[in-house]
C-alpha cells in the first residue's frame, strides 16, 4: 500500500502542477495605427488611436486579437476620409480585424522583437501576412510598447485605388503600428 | 498496479484537457464583442455604404466638370481681355465673349450642383485642402453671378453708345479675382 501511494503522489504531484501553469492576458492599453497612401501628386498619412485589442497565452503560443473602426482614421481631411469609408466598403465592413499569434512571449527575458503571423480582415475580405516583425521599444514589469509594421496590398483586399485627376493611388500601403500593451496573469 | 497506471494516465492527461479548456477560453475571449466596441461600431449599415457610393459618384463628375469648366473660364478671361481692347478701339462685337460667358456660367452651376446635391455624410465638417477648397468657393460663387450680371450691364451701354465708365474695369478685377480664386480652388484639392 506504501509503494502504490509513493507512485501515486510520485506522477500525480507534477500533473497538478502543470493543471497550474499561468495564463496571460493581454490588454491593448493604447494604439496609434497610421496608413500611407501614396499618390503621384501628394502622400497622404492617415491615424486611428481607436484601436482595441486582447491577447491570451497558453500552450506555448500567443493570440491576439486587435479591432479599429475603420471611421476613426484621421488624414486630415475629412473629405478623403469620408472616400476612403467608400472605397473600402466601410459601411457594410466597419471594423479592421487583425488576429496574431506568435511564440510565447518570454516575460523573464523580454525579446528584443516579435515574429507574428497575421490575418487581417478589412473590406470584407482576410489576408494573411507571415512572419511579421515587431519591435519590442521597451518593456516594463507589466507593460510592452511595441512598434511595427507591414505593407498591405489594396488589389489584395479588393479595393479599387481611388484616383484624383484621373491617377490612382500606388497600390502599396504601409500601415504603422505603435502599440502598448498591458499584461495580466492569472493562474488557472 | 492497474490503478496505478490509471491514475497516472489521468494525471498526465489533465494537463492536456486543461490545455483544450485554456484554448476554448482563449478562443471565446478573443472575439470582437469581449472588446467593448459599441453594436454601431461592429454592425454594418448598407445604407450609410450606398449613401458614400452616390457622394462619391456625384463628386466624381464634380471633380470631372470642375477641370473642364477651368478650360472655358480661362479661355473667357483672355477673350475677354482681346474684346475690352477691341471695345476701347470702337468695336460693339462682345458676342463670343457673351456666349462663351454664358457657357462658363452653364458648366460652373452643373460642376456646383453636384457638390450641393451629393449626400452629405453625418458630422461632415470641411476640413483640410477640402476645407480650403469650400471657403475658396465663397468668393467665386457670388463673384460667378455678379461678373456676368457687369458684363450684361456694359453690353447694354455698349449697344446704347453710352460710356462704359469704370465698370470695364471692375468686371476685369472681379473676373481675375474669380478666375485666381477658382484656380486656386482646383489646385488646392491636389496637394
């Protein structure tokens, strides 16, 4: 009977110790996300501090999941961004959708950057984009400011290039991301 | 030693079902409404998208009209210019001036219409070049009705053999000035 019982405490103690592992919670504290369209006569730089956003890490891996109304991104001229609703089906797709997932990130040694495999959905339509790289500006005990960006294609996303005097805009956007997030554990 | 054996599979399996609930959580707690965006903020409205649809069709053709109306416009200021000097020789011919006056007021109204008459999104404020580009437009918009009304006013004392006075003058002031406002007006918007 002593023998079962030191088996039994010998593979039990650590499954109880593994149904114990941490679980992190992400919170999306605050964002600035800035796009570039670029047109043969005028760049024009486009914002949104509207961004929300969670992420879970468990089993190894992260996911995040940050949303922005599409209507909150500011270029400076309400005109153009009353075009850029249209032009991006914003009345039937009113938010961008970005899911991430990436490698556990390592609170004890913070990284230097992040590789994430994103999915955006925008106008109705996902486009996945691997392997992109986020700096890690800085890194507190509970605290990430993390910047970065990819290129999006507007073909891609099935959005005609809107055109002034007859000459579209480049079909590449860069969108800038600068984000700050909050980390919560709980232990589960 | 059965039991044993059972108790270990359940043991080393607990982590595993934990890791299948962690992933349901994570999964439930990744989605769009945990985020606090308001319904207004998810929900799409095809009513809204079709209204941006017309304003932007609507000001399409306005942008269109606004660049071909800036041909005859230009055009009428140096007719115009040619017609006073001929008028101060002793001409009384201000014909295709007055018709391609008139024409220019025709293709100015119709490029105007569609910007009054597009839909106007809620909380439209002008704002930007945009904003320039409208307050631009409240110099040309009266000085649009009132230089050819001048115009009318010298055709009218040039077929009466009357002196025309100062008022060639001012219609050539009030015709730059809407010509230089209406330019810059069209200009602004590609910057």
């Amino acid at each position: 009977m002593k023998r079962f019982l030191g088996w039994f405490f010998a593979f039990l103690t650590p499954a109880l110790a593994f149904s114990a592992g941490e679980k992190a919670q992400w919170i999306l504290l605050k964002s600035e996300i800035g796009y570039t369209v670029t047109h043969p006569l005028h760049v024009v730089h486009g914002k949104s501090l509207s961004a929300k956003g969670k992420g879970v890490c468990y089993g190894g891996h992260c996911e995040f999941l940050v949303a922005v109304p599409v209507k909150t991104f500011d270029s400076g001229d309400q005109n153009r961004d009353f075009h850029m609703l249209e032009v991006t089906r914003a009345g039937l797709y009113p938010l961008i959708e970005v899911n991430a997932k990436t490698a556990e990130i390592q609170t004890e040694h913070p990284p230097k950057a992040i590789y994430a495999d994103l999915e955006v959905g925008f106008a109705g339509k996902k486009v996945q984009y691997r392997k992109v790289k986020l700096d890690v500006v800085e890194w507190k005990s509970r605290e990430a400011h993390i910047t970065g960006g990819f290129t999006l294609s507007l073909k891609a996303f099935g959005i005609a290039p809107p055109s002034l005097l007859t000459m579209p805009v480049k079909d590449d956007v860069p969108v800038q991301l600068d984000m700050t997030w909050k980390r919560e554990v709980s232990g589960k | 030693m059965v039991l044993t054996l059972a108790f270990c599979v359940t043991a080393f399996g607990a982590p595993k079902a934990n890791e299948k609930n962690n992933q349901t959580d994570a999964q439930s707690g990744l989605s769009l409404g945990d985020l606090g965006f308001s319904q207004q903020d998810i929900q799409g409205d095809p009513r809204f998208q079709k209204d941006l649809e017309t304003r932007s069709d609507m000001l399409r053709i306005h942008q269109t009209l606004g660049v071909i109306t800036a041909i005859p416009m230009t055009t009428e200021f140096i007719l115009g210019l040619t017609t006073a000097g001929n008028v101060s020789n002793g001409s009384q011919d201000t014909t295709l001036h007055t018709t391609l006056g008139l024409t220019t007021v025709a293709l100015y109204g119709t490029t105007a219409l569609f910007e009054i008459l597009a839909p106007k999104p809620k909380g439209l404020k002008p704002s930007g070049n945009t904003g320039v580009h409208e307050s631009l437009s409240w110099i040309h918009l009266p000085l649009m009705v009132v230089v050819p009304l001048v115009g009318d006013m010298i055709n009218d004392r040039i077929a009466n053999h009357q002196p025309i006075g100062n008022l060639g003058i001012v219609h050539g002031a009030m015709a730059t000035t809407l010509l230089a406002s209406y330019l810059t007006s069209l200009t602004v918007m590609t910057f």
